[in-house]
C-alpha cells in the first residue's frame, strides 16, 4: 500500500513537473510571439516612416521644380516682355526717322518749289475765257492741196455751246420735300391695309 501511494506520488510530481515545463514552453512561445510581432509592428512602423519620409522629401522635390519652373517662366516672360519694349521702341524710333525724313522731304519740295517760283515769270500770262458768241470769230480757211501734206486749214474750228437742263438748289429741296411727304403717304397707307 505503501508502494502504490509512493507511486502515486511520484507519478503525482512528475505529472506537476511536465506541467509546469508545458506551461513554462507556452509561456516562453507565447512571449516570442510577442516579442516577433513587437518586432515586426517596428519594422512596419518604420518602413511606414521611411515611406513617409520619402513621400515628403520627393513632394519638396516636386514643389522645388515648380518653383524654378515657374522663375524660370517669369524670367522668360519678363525677357519677352523687354524683348518686345525694346522692339516698339525701335519701331517708334523708326517711325520719327521716316517723318523725320519725310518732313525734311517734303521742306527740300517746298524749297525747290519756291525756287521755281522765284525764277519763272512772276506775271504770267492768263488768257481770258472763250464767250459762246465769241467762241467763232472766223471761219477756217484752208488751203486744199493734193500734194503729200494734204489739206491744211488755218484758224479755229466751229462749235455751239448747249446748255443742258438742270434743277437748282431750290427745285432740289422742294423736290426732295415732296418725294418724302409721297414716300411717307405710301407708307402709311400700307400700314393702314394691312
């Protein structure tokens, strides 16, 4: 009886022990599990800083282009704009060179004509108007010839002056007048019809 109790017991301890070292293994298991995934969160957490990281050094990388894409356009756009001052100038500087020219052109016209004036006849000799009763004073004599000249006539040629019909500045306003008050009966007749 002794012996079995013995046994018991011992079976008992060794029973407890194995236990114990089972628990102590899972204890030890669960606590690297911990610990591999304390390890593996870190490692997420720092790649995620890493990426971050990365993410806003390539943003201030992008905004730092933009900006010197955006001086290198103002600069562009301030050299143009220079570029076409400098061109108007020298257009408006051309421009007064062509008056400039123009007026001392047309000053040597003025002169040359001046001098012109000065040395022709400062009375010339105007002829008076033709009257139509005057406008026949001989008749042509011609002298007929069969020779290779022909017929050769000395003196003026005749002609009649004609007067054609007109309205005067009066008959054109009355006439006016009353093509309007026309124009305006007709009008308001086929306003009445229809």
């Amino acid at each position: 009886m002794k012996r079995i109790s013995v046994a018991f017991i011992l079976a008992l301890l060794i029973l407890g022990n194995y236990a114990l070292a089972q628990t102590t293994e899972l204890e030890e298991a669960a606590e690297q599990e911990e610990a591999a995934e304390l390890e593996e969160a870190a490692e997420l957490e720092e790649a995620a800083e890493l990426e971050e990281a990365a993410e806003q050094e390539e943003a201030a990388e992008l905004e730092e282009a933009a900006e010197l894409e955006e001086a290198a356009e103002q600069e562009e756009a301030a050299e143009q704009e220079e570029a076409a001052e400098l061109e108007e100038a020298a257009e408006q500087e051309e421009a007064a060179e062509q008056e400039e020219a123009a007026e001392q052109e047309e000053a040597a016209e003025q002169e040359e004509a001046a001098e012109q004036e000065e040395t022709m006849d400062p009375e010339p000799l105007i002829e008076p108007p033709i009257s139509p009763e005057e406008s026949n004073p001989q008749e042509p004599t011609c002298n007929r010839s069969f020779g290779d000249e022909g017929e050769t006539c000395v003196g003026s040629i005749p002609y009649t002056v004609t007067t054609i019909p007109t309205l005067s500045e009066w008959g054109l306003i009355a006439m006016a007048g009353v093509l309007g008050i026309v124009g305006f009966m007709v009008m308001r007749r086929r306003k009445v019809t229809a």
